[in-house]
C-alpha cells in the first residue's frame, strides 16, 4: 500500500480543532522552494508569486465554507513558439463541505449541479484547494504576445489541399457560384 503523498503546497486545518462560531482565517504565501514544488506538480515553467487568503467558517451546526481568493503569476511556455508566457491569475475560490453529504458509489456519477459542494473531510486543506483552483485558472494553450498558430496544409502531391476556408459552411456555395460563372452572388 502506498503512502498518500503530501501536495505540494499544504496548510492542513482539523475541522474539529476550529472555532465552532467564528471564522478562521489563513493567508498563504509560500515561500520560492514551495513555489518552485507547486511549478513542478503542475508541469508549468515557474510560479513566480502565489498568494491565497481567505477564511474557512462554520455554515450551520456541522457544515463549513471555505471563501478565499488566489492570486498567482506563472510562467508557461507559448504552446506555439515555447517562449515563456506570464500570466497573472485572479480567481474567487469557494468550497461548501457538507457533514451530511452522501458519499456516491457505483461506477458511475452523476455531478452535483452545485460543483463547490464536498463532504465534510476531518481536515480541511486550504493548500490542496489552492493547488486545485491553479490548475483550473491556468491557460490551456498559453500564447506569446502578436503569435498567429498559421494554418497547415497536407495533400498527396497532385491533390488540392483541403484548407479551413474550405470547411466554412457556405465554401460550397461559393464554389458552386464559380462554376456557374457568377462571380457576385449578392442580391441586387
């Protein structure tokens, strides 16, 4: 069996060591090696600054919130170029962890239509959720400053190349109106 491994940014919270009728707050502000462990789980280039402050407080008799914001700069490579891409992120994150939540089972799961809903763990962490919400916020394919993708185009030699103004829906109709020898296709 192996060991649950620790994230790489972590702040764990005992639900039960917390004050049942005043929020606890946390301000996480990691220092470079945890920046640096946080880059390298999330297979980016570098996080040059990450902050996530927020509070965790009790809903009800048995429920908790977790409010916080995260503010993060990372590095990316242009998925064009691979010259690097800084992007600042700002994002609200929100958890409800609900002691009475059932737990699914089965193969398969329908999704909550309230996606920040939890069951209530023994102990919350703040780190974890952050690491969460980062991976989410980052862009999918970062791109450079004034970096076009250009368009490919592969045919067998002798064969006119398929191109993406072909596959607009009305190419045909243009095509068509060419060979009719009707270069103005517009309504007078």
């Amino acid at each position: 069996m192996t060991e649950p491994t620790t994230p790489a940014l972590s702040h764990p919270m005992r639900i039960a060591a917390l004050a049942a009728r005043k929020p606890t707050r946390f301000n996480l502000k990691p220092d470079a090696d945890t920046r640096a462990a946080v880059a390298q789980a999330l297979e980016i280039t570098a996080v040059p600054d990450l902050t996530f402050r927020g509070e965790l407080r009790p809903m009800g008799r048995r429920d908790w919130e977790l409010v916080a914001e995260l503010a993060a700069v990372v590095e990316q490579p242009c998925s064009v170029t691979l010259a690097p891409v800084i992007t600042e992120i700002h994002e609200k994150v929100r958890r409800h962890y609900l002691a009475d939540m059932p737990v699914p089972e089965g193969d398969e799961v329908e999704m909550p239509e309230d996606d920040t809903q939890e069951p209530l763990p023994e102990i919350v962490d703040p780190g974890a959720v952050a690491l969460e919400a980062l991976a989410l916020a980052l862009p999918v394919y970062p791109r450079a400053t004034d970096v076009e993708l250009g368009e490919a185009v592969f045919a067998a030699p002798g064969v006119k190349p398929l191109r993406d103004e072909d596959l607009r829906p009305f190419a045909g109709l243009a095509g068509l109106a060419e060979k009719l020898g009707k270069g103005d296709t517009t309504p007078e």
